[in-house]
C-alpha cells in the first residue's frame, strides 16, 4: 500500500514536471513569434557612416549581406568611408570601423543577444581613396568590387554573391568564389583563384593565372601568360591563352581554343575530356600520353592505349587518361 502511495506520488511529480516543461516550451515558441511578427518587411536606415581618414595603406571590410565596393582615384590622398545599413530592426545591426595602424577595417556588428528571426538587412560600403591600398574586401551575400587599383596584395571573397574587379595590378591577387559567381578584367600580376559551385570569368590578364574548383566553372579569356588549373566535376574554358600549363580534371571537362602549348604542359584527366584547339605548331614537341579505356589524339596520330610520338624535340608534352579523352589539334 506505501509503495503504491509513493509510485502514485512519484508520477504526479514527473507529471507535473511535464506540465511545466510544456508551458515553457509553448510560451517560449509564442514568445518568439511575438518578436518576429513585430518586424515587418519595411526596411530603414539604420546605421551609416561618412567618414574621411589620412594615412591608410591598407582596408579590411567584411560586409557580410552588404555589398563592398574600393574605387581608387590618382592623385587622391584622402581616403572616403561612405556606409549606410537598411534594416527591419533598428537594433540587429551596425556598421562599425576600427583603426589599427595604418589600417582601416569596416565590420557587420550583430547584436547576438537580440532574437530577431525575420530580421532583414540590407546596405553598402563605398571606400573611394589612392589607388595605391592594399585590399582584403570580403562578403557572404552581397558583392565585392575592386577598380583602379595598385596594391603590393589583393583578396576579394565572396560566399553566394559576386566578385567584380577592373584595372588592378598586383603583384599577388586572390579571388575566392564560393556558390557565386565573378568577373575580373584588365589584371596585370599573378592571379590565384578558387571556385566551389560557383562561375569566374578572368578576362585579359597580363600574367600567368592558377584556378582551382569543384564543380565550379573557370574561364581564362586573352591570357599573356601560363595557365594552370585542377578542377573535379567543373568545367575549365580557355580562350587565346598564351600558354597551357599543368591541367587536372576527373569527371569535369576543359575546352580551349586558339591556345598555346608550352614545355609546362602536362594534362591529366580521369573520367573527364581534355580538347586543346592549340596555335602551336604541333611539331615543336614530342609527346607521352597514356590511356586506359580512354583514348588519345594529336593531330592526326590518334590511339586507345599509349601515345608516344617522337618530333626530336628538347620538350615533351605529357598526359595521362583513364576513361576520358585528351584531344590536340591545330
């Protein structure tokens, strides 16, 4: 009869606790609700800055949803800060900057502590100054782009939104991309660039160019330089580059047209197609290309096994395919 008591007592205890866990949980799920309902579609200023500063060389901006743009102007000295942060909630985000050294650096602060499910934001930040400035610019969402610059570095990167670069030169320029896509034109230096699913097209750049991606899709229009790139499922496009350097693609694909060969040149495929449209004469190199199931063309010479033609030349273009293609014509 006791045991009876205190297992009858013991369950309306647990069940008590339940009752509550329940109404706690309903009231926060309520509470919650409460507070997104409050924030409408309706976007306002809520921050923004105009601000001008002496003796940068260098700018970090991380802008997050907010689209990034650097302009540089000759013979200008004074660096412009001009910033303005559209929100549904006056109190979610902020534009800020901070000094450290002769570097600017412009940040998204977000209230963590603030619960604002719906909260939206929208903006921009515009940085007009010297062309020479080194660059680090960097977005999730919104955009990045770079004009009229000469830095000794340069990084834009971007998640899903896009890259836009025109009349740089550097002598190291970093390009990330990750579900986005970009366009960087008239590039003098050495380009580095790095691709997930997203699209880059790297158009007229005065030196060499490595492009590295996924399933992503690079393209290299009017190169005067080498070009190297490894990408997996992606799709590699070249257009009049000067010289092709090392290329490795699995189950992806490059297509290149009135495009050079070089000592440099070695390709490997696994799954995927290599087709060079080249305007070197074919003559000028000896070749060492194997194939699995795959097969082989140069030229006129073609093959499913092991390609070995001897031009007695000082250089040899070498590849490597299993299952796919590699193709080199004039």
């Amino acid at each position: 009869m006791k045991s009876s008591l205190v297992s009858r007592g013991f369950t309306s205890i647990l069940s008590n606790k339940k009752i509550n866990l329940i109404f706690t949980q309903v009231f926060l799920l309520g509470s919650l609700m409460f507070l997104s309902s409050c924030l409408g579609d309706d976007l306002t200023v809520v921050s923004e800055l105009n601000q001008d500063f002496e003796g940068i060389t260098e700018v970090e901006v991380d802008g997050a949803f907010m689209d990034v743009q650097y302009i540089g102007e000759s013979g200008k000295q004074v660096l412009n800060l001009d910033a303005v942060l559209r929100s549904n909630s006056d109190k979610k985000y902020e534009v800020k900057y901070r000094i450290v050294g002769s570097t600017l650096q412009v940040f998204i602060e977000t209230n963590s502590r603030l619960f604002s499910g719906g909260a939206k934001g929208e903006g921009y930040i515009k940085l007009t100054g010297p062309r020479n400035m080194k660059l680090d610019l960097e977005a999730g969402s919104g955009s990045v782009d770079a004009h009229n610059v000469v830095a000794t570095e340069i990084e834009l990167n971007v998640g899903s939104g896009t890259i836009s670069g025109r009349n740089i030169t550097s002598p190291k320029i970093s390009l990330i991309v990750s579900s986005g896509s970009g366009r960087v034109e008239d590039i003098t230096g050495l380009v580095k660039a790095t691709i997930a699913s997203g699209k880059l097209d790297l158009v007229r750049i005065d030196g060499d160019v490595e492009g590295e991606g996924s399933s992503g899709q690079i393209a290299f229009i009017d190169i005067n330089g080498s070009v190297k790139s490894n990408i997996s499922s992606g799709k590699i496009e070249m257009t009049n580059v000067k010289s092709i350097g090392q290329i490795n693609v699995s189950s992806g694909q490059l297509f290149a047209t009135n495009s050079g060969l070089s000592p440099q040149t070695n390709l490997k495929a696994s799954s995927g197609n290599i087709y060079i449209q080249t305007f070197s004469n074919l003559m000028d190199y000896n070749y060492n290309i194997t194939a699995g199931s795959g097969t082989v063309r140069v030229g006129d010479a073609q093959s499913s096994g092991t390609l070995n033609i001897n031009n007695g030349s000082a250089n040899t273009i070498r590849g490597e395919v299993s299952s796919g293609k590699i193709e080199i014509v004039n």
